[in-house]
C-alpha cells in the first residue's frame, strides 16, 4: 500500500488566476459591472459587500457577501476542496472568496446574526490565520 499527499491533511486549495477579471477590478472598474458581467467571481461580491460596509448597509452587505461566498464554495469545490483545508491567503486568486467570508462575518456582527458570525471566522481562520490579520478580524 502506498500513500499520497500530504500526511498531517489535505492539500492547499489553489484557486485559478483569470487575468482579465483581475484586470477588470484592478482598473477601478464599478464591482457591479464587474459582478454583472462575471457573476461567479467572488471578488467583485467581495468588493460589493465591503463598499456597502463601508457606506453603513449592513444588509445589502450581508447580500453580497454572502452570494460571494457561495460563489466561491462552488469554485473551491470545483478546484478539488472536499469541504475542509487550507485556502491560503497569499494565493492571490483565493483572495476574493476569504474577502467575501471575511465581509459576511462584518455583516452578521453588523446585523445581531453572533452565531453566523462566529461560524465565518471560524471558518476564516480554519483556511487560513494569516487571512483573520490581513482582513482586520484577529
């Protein structure tokens, strides 16, 4: 019998780059083109979750947050995660999908939803700790 992969757990979960899209967000173009037009990024969802945090709309946040992070639930499934794993942060292409996890526990702090919150950071921190400090949640 032979093993493979990673003996203490599951492999880091790499999303793929797509250059235009990243192109499309790093230009300044409006996240609600962007998402518009590729509904299945997280990132632009991210964008549009923390835009409404930040204009104090905390519902239409929770919204877009977590239509991001189900967006990405299914490009990581996609990608080979059975569920659990690491999803690093430093892999850019995984940014968008952390974010938008990472806004929709801002949004149920914001929002008196303390479990769903606490279920995101947790979730957040099981990905990735380095993603809690870089998203201003540790």
């Amino acid at each position: 019998m032979s093993l493979h992969g990673n003996l203490l757990g599951p492999d880091p979960t790499l999303l793929p780059a797509d250059a235009a899209l990243d192109a499309a967000l790093d230009g300044g173009a409006d996240p609600t083109d962007v998402a518009a037009a590729h509904p299945a990024t997280s990132a632009a969802w991210a964008a549009l979750a923390e835009r409404a945090l930040a204009n104090g709309e905390p519902v239409a946040a929770y919204a877009y947050a977590r239509t991001g992070y189900h967006r990405g639930l299914d490009q990581l499934r996609r990608n080979g995660w059975k569920g659990f794993g690491p999803v690093p942060w430093a892999h850019e292409p995984n940014q968008g999908f952390l974010r938008a996890l990472a806004a929709l526990a801002k949004a149920a702090d914001a929002i008196g939803e303390d479990d769903e919150a606490t279920r995101c950071r947790n979730f957040l921190a099981d990905s990735d700790p380095a993603a809690l400090a870089a998203l201003g949640l540790a």
